[in-house]
C-alpha cells in the first residue's frame, strides 16, 4: 500500500514542533508500506530536505519517506490574512499532487482544515481511498476564542468542515470531545475512531544529559512550558502565577517557558514590566535536547487559555512528552487530561484563572519533593500504559488499511457505507 500523506507542518526529529507524523509515517514503512509526504515549509520544524526550490518546490528521501516539501514558509508569528492564504496556496498545490500522483490511500491530518481539501478532490474525482485526522475541531476553537468572529468565514469554515468530514471513508480524532465532534456532524460512530496523541518511551527514557538554562539554580523548583507561545495557550495565567509566588518571596520557584510563537515578544514585555525575575524564556529546542531539560525538570506546565471547548477538543504534545519523561503536571484547566492527572495522582490539577491555586500547587510541590518523585513515577507508567506511541501507531496503521480493505471487501463506492470497526 502507498500513503500519499497531507500534514502542512510536517517535521523530523531534527525540528523543535510534534512528530507525530513522522513516526506515523514510520509505523507505516515498518508495516511494510510507502509513504509520500507532502508539507510546506513550518518555523519550528525540520523536514530533512535542503537542496533548492525547483518551481516552488523540492524533494527527496528522509528516513525511508518520499518528502515533497512546498516552498510555502509558516510560522505561528505570522498574521491571520498571512497565515490563511499561506494555508490557501498549499492545499492548492496539493490538489495537483493528489491528481498526479500514484498512491493506495490519501491521508490528510489538520491543521489547518484546509488540509482536507485534497482528499475532498481525490475522494471524489479519482474514487480512492480517503482517511482524514481531526487535531482541532475548526471552526469551533477559534470561534469560542474569538480569534475569527467574521460570519462568512466562519460559514464557509464550516461548510468545508462537513465536506472534509462526509467525504472521508474514515476519521481520526484526537481526543474524546474531538470524537465527539465529529459524530455531530453526521458521521457513524464506525467511521471515525480515537488515538490520541503518545508518548514517545525511547527517546524521553534515554539518558540525555540533563541541563538547566542560565538564571535557574540546581536547588529551584523549575516548572517548565515547552511549546507554543500562543493565543491558545493562554501564558499570561503562568506570569499571574510567577507574579504571585515573587509576591510570596518564593523566588526559589523558577518557571521556564522553552519556544517560540505570536505573542512571546508581549509576554517577555509583560514579565519585564512586573519585575518577575522567577519566569526563563528560552528559544526552541529539538526533542533530543528537549529530552535532556526534561531530565532535570522538577514539573511541566499544561497550560491553555481558558475556552470550554479546550477541556475535551485538545490533544497537546506537550502533555505527553511531560509524562513520558516521568515528570509530574500541573494543568490548569478542567477535562479528559485533568481527569487523568488527578485520577492517576500524577500531577496537580487547579481551576482557570486563579494563580492563588496555582502558586499553592507549586509551592506544594516544593516542600514535598518525594512526594514530587512519586508524581512522576505514576507520570510515566500512565505514559507506558495508555500512551505508548509504538501501540498507538499500530492501531492508526489499522485504522489506514482498513479503509482500503473496507473498499475491496464491501465495493463502496460513497463515503456513507458501513466499514469494520477496528477500535481497541
């Protein structure tokens, strides 16, 4: 079977960004099928390919994978009209890819949506296979953040969300309420199924030297953020926090916030007006380096801004890379992860937008930090246990072949036929 992949932000190992679609994309070649994918060109990430642009693009072979890299940059700084038409040119080109090419499956995943518009013409127009992943549920989340308010964008949003989704023969959500969402829309429970996000055990359990950025002693509590410096991901209630223990004159709490994104210059200009001298910033780094801070790190910071449709609708990275390093989280919003934080006793869980709550929790976790190393153990064994990457890419290659096989073995020809339901 040949994959023809769609995921715009794609990155190696080598990137500072997810690499869920690299290892997916692995899964795949040790499953003994080829993979073709197709990306643009993401800030954070890598995708192993640096000879020239030939007429706007390049491509090459990266780790087993036929890479076609689009010479479209991205980055989370870029503005929303930058950003959308940015997302325009590139399912754009893909269509041609998705014509042109000679492939088994085509497999898209967001963001943006608008990745689904090559399976949508390749469903259609060339009858093959169509297997679509949900990471965010648009236009939902930027609509309960405010992010689009625009009544025809978030019309013609929508219509291409019903589109995407009624046009695959089977969907992936990554969370429960991203499930959830999908099924609203009009789509039979057997076609769609969840996998999560996972944790990759090998390289967060490897021996990476651990380190600490400038400015944080061996003896601080340090509680770091890795990850985007976004609308979305709400950092202020971290400054609210290191504004109230540097009122508490606990100045041995230092937080660390490790990447890059829109609002880091406000957020460092922020901190800089409120004096905190408890709050690192760091520039990105890539998961082996990431690794090694996490090996030093006392806990991680699964921050969000405050948006109900967060709680449910999201399968963060971040997340997973914290419990698969062993490492204890504090979350500062309700939901599927708190529920897991505090079910398995690995971690804090306090209420959006109390930085009182949020302060106690890490000043608990200062004077407890045996307690803090039980957190942690409990972190991992929840990673091995319901998060193994390894697993969880097995069951996503099932899931893709059996949108192939459903077609030879039942002939459906529309995407409202029945297929096998192959969920753990």
């Amino acid at each position: 079977m040949r994959v023809l992949y769609f995921h715009q932000h794609f990155s190696t190992p080598k990137g500072s960004t997810g690499l869920r679609s690299f290892e997916m994309a692995q899964n795949l070649l040790r499953r003994g099928h080829a993979v073709t994918m197709v990306c643009g060109s993401y800030g954070l990430g890598q995708t192993g390919l640096d000879g020239p642009f030939v007429k706007g693009r390049r491509r090459g072979t990266v780790s087993g994978i036929d890479v076609i890299e689009f010479d479209l940059a991205y980055t989370n700084a870029d503005g929303f009209v930058k950003r959308a038409w940015t997302f325009v040119r590139f399912a754009m080109a893909s269509i041609g890819i998705a014509f042109r090419e000679d492939y088994s499956v085509l497999f898209a995943t967001t963001t943006p949506l608008t990745a689904g518009i090559p399976g949508i013409f390749a469903r259609w127009l060339r009858r093959k296979p169509f297997v679509f992943e949900v990471r965010d549920l648009w236009p939902e989340l930027p609509k309960a953040m405010g992010v689009i308010r625009n009544p025809v964008v978030l019309g013609l949003m929508s219509m291409l969300e019903w589109l995407s989704y009624h046009s695959a023969d089977r969907l992936i959500g990554l969370s429960p309420g991203i499930v959830e969402g999908i099924r609203k829309r009009g789509i039979a429970a057997e076609r769609v199924t969840e996998i999560s996000n996972g944790c990759d055990l090998a390289l967060f359990g490897a021996s990476a030297p651990p380190w600490r950025p400038d400015g944080v002693a061996e003896s601080d509590l340090m509680a770091v953020f890795a990850g985007s410096h976004g609308i979305a991901n709400g950092l202020d209630a971290l400054l609210d926090a290191a504004a109230e223990l540097q009122g508490r004159g606990r100045d041995d709490i230092k937080f660390v916030l490790i990447g890059d994104g829109k609002l880091k210059p406000a957020l460092r200009q922020r901190a800089d007006e409120l004096g905190l001298r408890n709050v690192v910033f760091h520039d990105p780094v890539d998961k082996a380096r990431l690794s090694g801070l996490m090996r030093a790190t006392d806990i991680g910071l699964q921050i969000l801004a405050n948006v109900p449709a967060f709680y449910f609708g999201t399968s963060p990275n971040k997340f997973f890379d914290y419990v698969a390093a062993g490492r204890p989280v504090l979350i500062n919003y309700p939901g599927w992860l708190a529920g897991f934080v505090t079910e398995q006793r690995c971690g804090f869980a306090v209420p959006p937008a109390d930085p009182a709550a949020f302060a106690d929790a890490l000043e608990q976790a200062a004077a407890d930090r045996a307690g803090l190393q039980a957190m942690g153990r409990r972190a991992r064994e929840l990673a091995e246990a319901q998060f193994d990457r390894r697993k969880l890419a097995d069951r996503w290659v099932d899931w893709i072949e059996g949108s192939s096989n459903g077609r030879e073995q039942h002939g459906r020809s529309g995407p409202h036929g029945r297929v096998d339901d192959e969920r753990d």
